[in-house]
C-alpha cells in the first residue's frame, strides 16, 4: 500500500531506508487505531454510569 507510492515518488535502493519507512509507517498506523479506540471507550464509560 504506502510502500509503492513510496517507491513511485522516489524510489529507495537502500532496504534499510525502506525497512525503517514501513516500520514508522506501521507505527503511526497502530498509533492511529489506538488513538480511534479512545473515543469510544470513553463514550461507553459514560453511558454506564
């Protein structure tokens, strides 16, 4: 997915660099879920009370 466009945009002959992109690219990708999950979780609370 993000990796290709990547690559279109300026392609990387170092696999490190690309290692090291995919793993922040997953990183804000699993941060971003996690800041999606807060909400709701706060909003159930609330309801329970």
């Amino acid at each position: 997915m993000g990796s290709k466009r990547l690559n279109d945009l300026h392609p990387l002959d170092d696999n490190n660099t690309q290692e090291a992109l995919d793993d922040l690219l997953k990183a804000v990708e699993k941060a971003l879920e996690e800041e999606n999950e807060k909400p709701k979780k706060q909003n159930n609370e609330a309801r329970y009370r």
